[in-house]
C-alpha cells in the first residue's frame, strides 16, 4: 500500500479558511489508516493509490516546474492532462490547449514525456491579458508582458505553438489539421463551443478532449452548452472528480 500523500491547503469557497482548513485536519487527525490522502483544489480523498505520485518522469518535472500553492493544489488535474497527452502520443495528429494562461501544465507534461524531440505540435491559444467586460475572469499573471513570457518559457521547444488572439477566431489562422489531444481550459462558454466547431471533427478516432471547467458550479453555463453542443454529435461527457469533463472521440 502506498504511504504517499499529497497535501496542500489551497481550496476556494470557504467563508472562513483557518477553520475550514482546521476541519481538514481534524477529518485527516481521524483516519484508521493516514494514506493516499489528497487535500486541495476541492477535494479531500483518503485511502487512495494517487498513482501518478508514483510516476518518477511526472514528478521529476513537478519538482522542476511548479512553483506556485496552486500549481501544487491541481496535480490531479495535471496528471490527466498527461494521460491524454501520453494517449495521444500513439495516435497521428497534433495537441491543442485553449486557455494555457502561463503554460505550467503543458511544460510539466512536455518536460515528462520529452515533446521536444517528437514529431508532433503543441499550440496553446490564450488572450494573456484582460479587459474590463471581458466575459472570463482575470487572473493574477494576466498582462501584456504574458505572451512574450510563454513563448520565452517554451523557447527551447520549437514544436510547441504558442499564439495570442480569441478563440475562435484565431483559429482559422493558426490550427493542426488533425488533433490527438485537445484541453479546454478559456473559462467561457462562447469561446469553448466556438473552439468545438472549429477543431472537434479534426480529433482522430481515440483522441480525449478534457473540459477543465465542465464539473465547476460557478462554470455551469459551459458545462450546459457543451452538453447540447456534444449531444446532437451523440456524444456524452464524463465529469470527473477532479472538477473536469472526459470526451473520447469515436
């Protein structure tokens, strides 16, 4: 059994966070057996074999490229990421992130599965800054130093794309003609669903399409358009404990 545990305290919502977090504990304090414990990014799970703490390349790049609390909190979502990724390395067509923010979760996953020596493209779409009346909300490294910063952080790889503009739009510029991995991550309804009918019929057979925000509450208006947009393709997704929606393309 293992005896590895991955523990953070960043979690969102909680109207008082030292006494929610104290909670935590106490729950933790009271457990027969103290293992596969994972606490943050809203979720609490006990005695589990969190397998992807046993994946040495993954870990060795955690260690190297994830800096930030929040980073740490949503390794569980990233090892999915690379599930796809490592799906996909078997399959013909290119990788696409919309919504890559500051690229960490694509670096861990190329830095694991050594995409700079592979005969496959990244593209990674964001806007990297914010505006008043924007329909997603802001984050903190938003701004317009962000571009020049991922393009910087992926300069070693020139496999990887990175381009600024709205998606959809920018897609008819710069796209793979055939996808084997595609991450939504935009935080907008529009922008996902426009992404759908730009780049969804050019996943191949056996392709994965994770929706990170699909299983959010505060994201329900995507998780709803998405449903419809899927559903008249015959398609169902699969909401995951990790707060992400599981599509495999037929």
């Amino acid at each position: 059994m293992t005896d590895k545990n991955h523990l953070t305290g960043m979690f969102w919502g909680a109207a008082n966070k030292p006494e929610f977090l104290r909670g935590i504990q106490h729950s933790v304090n009271n457990l027969d057996v103290q293992v596969g414990i994972y606490t943050g990014d809203q979720l609490f799970t006990f005695n589990r074999n969190l397998s992807f703490l046993d994946d040495e390349a993954f870990m060795r790049s955690v260690e190297k490229n994830v800096h930030e609390d929040v980073e740490r909190a949503i390794l569980w979502r990233t090892s999915i990421l690379l599930w796809g990724v490592r799906n996909g390395m078997h399959l013909e067509g290119d990788f696409v992130e919309g919504g890559c923010y500051k690229g960490t979760s694509v670096r861990v996953v190329c830095d694991t599965v050594d995409f700079a020596h592979c005969d496959k493209r990244y593209y990674l779409y964001d806007l990297f800054e914010h505006a008043p009346g924007m329909a997603h909300h802001a984050m903190p490294d938003h701004g317009n130093q962000l571009y020049q910063a991922v393009v910087d952080r992926f300069a070693d790889m020139p496999n990887v794309v990175v381009t600024q503009g709205a998606v959809p739009e920018v897609l008819h510029r710069v796209a793979p003609e055939k996808i084997a991995f595609m991450h939504l991550d935009m935080n907008n309804a529009a922008a996902e669903v426009g992404a759908l009918e730009v780049l969804f019929d050019r996943m191949v057979p056996g392709a994965l399409l994770v929706l990170d925000d699909y299983g959010w509450a505060v994201y329900r208006d995507q998780k709803l358009a998405e449903d419809a947009w899927l559903a008249k393709r015959g398609y169902q997704v699969m909401e995951l404990p990790t707060g992400q929606g599981l599509v495999i393309k037929r």
